[in-house]
C-alpha cells in the first residue's frame, strides 16, 4: 500500500477493501459495506491509506483467528462513569487569521471537516481567548490604558477575523457549540508588573474591576449570537511566560472565585456559566488546587469543575494520569476537562510524523478512562509555518493551511482525535471494560441512542488480533500496527 507522506485533499481518505464497495459523496470517499454486520469497524494505520476508513474485512469469522487472539477487551454495559460532554479545539486569533486567508473553497472544506457530523470529525466543544493570547499577532485587550471602570469596554478587536470563525463554526456544527473562554492576563494597569506578559500578579484593588471584565465579554459574545458555556479563571496560573500570562497562587485563586468572579456572575445574570479552575498541568498542583478549593463549599459551590493540560510532560516524564484518577474518586460531583494539548516545536517536515498522534490517542484515553468529560485540543487551524504567534512559540496544529498555495494540510493527529469525537455523542456514558494486556489501549462510551462505542489503540510495530465481547456480540478484530480503531454497535 501507498504511504501518504502529505495529506492536502479532502479530510477522510478510504481504502478500498477486498470486502466493501465504496462511493463518491460530496468529493468525499466513504466506504459502504456488502455484509450485515452488527458491528462497523473503522481504521486508521501508518503506511496505509486507512483514514477513518470503514473496514469491516478486519473482522474474522475464522474460528481458528477466534481462538489465537492475544488480547481480549471485555465490556460491561451495566456499570457506568461520567458523562461524555464533548471534543474539539480552541478557536484563537491565529486560527482565524489564518482562516481569513483561505479562498471560500478551501474555508467551507476545513469547516466540514472539523464541525459537519457526518462529514467530519463533528467537534462539538470550543475554547476561544478572552483577549490576545502567544496565539494571537499582537497584544491587546478591550479596554484604555487605566480604565479601572470598564468604560471603554468594547470587542471590536474580534469582529474582523475570531467572531466571524466562531460564528460559523457554530452554523456548521449544527447550531450549537459548547464554548468555554480563558484569559491569559488581565490588562497590565491592573498588574503588579505593569505588563500583560511576563506574568506578574492581579492588584487588589483591581479584583472587582477584574471580574466585571469576564462578564462584559460574556455578555458581549453572546449579544453577537455566540454562547458561552462556561469559562476559566486564568490559563497557566503557575507559569511565568514571555507571552500572556497571570500568577495565581492556590489561595489567590481560591479568593478571586469566592470573593469576585462568582458573586459578580451572579449579580449580572451568568450564575448558569460553568466556572473551571486551575487551567494548567496534570500532577501534584492539579490535586492541590481541587483539593483547596472543592473542599471548600462557600467557593466549591461556584465551581463546575477542574481543567488541566499535559504539559507536565515537557521535561521529558510521563503523563500523571493518576492526578486526573485521583480527583475522580474524591470529588465525583466534580467535572474533569482536558482545557488544552498542542506538539510543541513545529518542525514543517514532521507534519505526518505518527508519533504526533499517538500521543494524542494515548492522551484521550487515559484522560476518559481516568474520568475526564471533555477533550480540547490547542489551535484548530495555524499556517505552514505553525503560527501566527507574536512571541515565536509556535507548534502544530490537526490542519494546517498553505496559505500560499491555498492548501490544506491534515496531520495524522486530525483523524486519530476523529476517532472519537465523531462517534462519541455529548452525554454518553462511559462504561466500564477489562482488557487483558498493555499491548493495546482502549475506552468505550454508550451513546444517548443505544450504540456503543468502544476505541482500540496499538502502538506496537506488530498488528494484533483481540476480541471483543459484549452481553451482546463477541468479534475477533485484527488491528494493523501503529493504528486505531473506533468500533460501533
């Protein structure tokens, strides 16, 4: 088979199989199976032309392949976790100039390949920048230099190129998105260092004019027809960065959310918007902040949930999937979201590097099996030179555009997170599975309609076969090596 070293056509690419015939939708392959299966199996492989592909022909009806499988993954459809609240990714300046660049061709395919349910990977969570953010080409905020009273407030800023995206984003999602918004700084009259970037922390006397700020906005987008669905309290409140950024301590954050940000978004009608806190890195911090401020319930009660990223890894350690685990089972009236994930030092020659998306599957797993509820990816769209970004931070993004070419680029990573957000439907329930080896990775939902879902990752250089068993079916399946596969029924 052909290896694909650079995707620049339409999003899902289908091989066809000796079992399934295929068609052309909307310049679109997609693959239709001749067998009656109760179960359609879609694969992605490294050096294949496998993308989301429906490949039922890896199901056995050999008895003897039933009987030789090395792994086996168990489903119990009875016991349940948390409820699945979305996929998708932030929606920052940079994507949307970005975007703004592209011919109306070009726009309407990459909308259809992140937000059209059918066509796409069906994102149905967004993150958008309160303000300018490292993604954004300058800085900027919404207000004069000094005014304390907010008179000046107003999102003009955003009209030209974010707001038009978001808008349709929403449209082509459906009409709905579930959107939650972060700062990375107040403005710097209202810091100690005078400087939106740097980090530097929030003054006193500027709490209150602090948290009225986060409700102009809210009320602002929402007046241009985006909801907002929540928001967090500071992004990274423990990094001091070059670009936007904000110190929080445990208790500073704590007293901002109990003592301003809470009672303010009540007093203006937001006491629906769901508030996150932390915003930062799996590990040690993660657990402290949820237990600071959960087991407090005069603040505990203005916050929804905890977000984290995984950028803990950065050194070089592994992933702490038991910090997310832990604050699972000590505060289960609490929601874990995945806030933000990105490949950090872009490198254009690596744009279908596998590595890139098995980090991305590995991640979402264990994220949803240690029960997180959400999943946000970092930029939706950057240019070939992974920006734009005014301090040079840049990174990879799912697509990429040429903008000098009018291209688009999907990565692998694109289709590894299609696996599961475009089968796993908002308030899923996760359910509970045993597998038997490390060899592969896997997480299951059951959807509001009755199907299941269940995602199967091998990382190994060697395909696998395993099987499946349900209170309904039991299937023998072979996965390729360096593949995933999201299996419905």
């Amino acid at each position: 088979m052909k290896v694909i070293n650079r995707i620049l056509i339409a999003p899902i690419l289908v091989l066809q199989l000796s079992c399934s015939s295929s068609k052309v939708v909307d310049n679109t392959t997609v693959s239709t199976s001749k067998s009656n299966q109760k179960i359609q199996v879609y694969t992605t492989a490294e050096n294949t032309n496998l993308r989301l592909s429906l490949s039922n022909n890896l199901i056995s009806n050999s008895t003897s392949q039933q009987t030789n499988s090395s792994v086996s993954i168990v489903i119990d459809t009875k016991k349940t976790d948390q409820t699945f609240l979305g996929i998708g990714g932030a929606i920052t300046d940079a994507s949307a100039e970005v975007f703004a660049k592209l011919s109306p061709k070009k726009q309407q395919e990459f909308l259809i390949a992140y937000y059209d349910k059918n066509k796409g990977i069906g994102y149905s969570l967004a993150r958008t920048n309160i303000h300018s953010c490292d993604f954004s080409s300058d800085s900027y905020t919404y207000v004069a230099e000094g005014d304390k009273e907010l008179k000046t407030f107003n999102i003009d800023h955003d009209r030209k190129y974010r707001i038009p995206l978001l808008k349709r984003a929403i449209e082509t999602a459906g009409g709905k998105l579930t959107l939650f918004v972060s700062p990375w700084s107040p403005p710097a009259f209202m810091k100690d260092n005078n400087d939106i970037l740097h980090g530097g922390v929030l003054l006193p006397e500027f709490a209150q004019s602090w948290a009225n700020y986060y409700g102009k906005f809210i009320k602002a987008y929402e007046k241009e027809g985006i909801p907002v669905w929540g928001l967090t309290i500071q992004n990274e409140p423990m990094a001091k960065q070059r670009w936007e950024s904000c110190i929080y301590t445990p208790e500073a954050e704590r007293d901002f959310l109990k003592n301003f940000l809470g009672p303010t978004l009540e007093k203006e009608g937001l006491a629906s918007k769901n508030i996150i806190i932390w915003d930062h890195n799996r590990g040690d911090q993660l657990e402290a902040r949820a237990n600071l401020v959960f087991s407090d319930p005069e603040v505990s009660k203005y916050a929804w949930g905890i977000g984290f990223h995984w950028y803990e890894t950065w050194r070089g350690g592994p992933p702490q999937f038991q910090s997310v685990a832990n604050i699972h089972k000590a505060f289960p009236d609490k929601n874990l979201l995945f806030t933000e994930g990105c490949i950090e030092k872009f490198d254009a020659t690596k744009f279908q590097f596998w590595g890139n998306a098995e980090r991305y599957g590995l991640n979402m797993i264990n994220d949803f099996n240690n029960g997180t509820v959400g999943w946000t990816d970092w930029n939706i769209l950057l240019d070939q030179n992974g920006g734009p970004n005014h301090v040079g931070n840049f990174c990879f993004a799912p697509i990429h555009a040429d903008t000098a070419k009018d291209e688009l680029i999907f990565t692998p990573m694109y289709f590894y997170i299609g696996h599961l957000s475009k089968f796993i439907q908002p308030n899923a329930k996760r359910i509970t599975q045993t597998i038997s080896e490390e060899t592969l990775l896997s997480t299951s939902f059951k959807n509001p309609d009755g199907k299941i879902v269940t995602i199967v990752m091998n990382q190994s250089d060697k395909e696998v076969v395993y099987s499946l068993t349900s209170d309904t079916l039991k299937n023998t399946i072979t996965i390729p090596p360096h593949a995933i596969q999201t299996l419905v029924y």
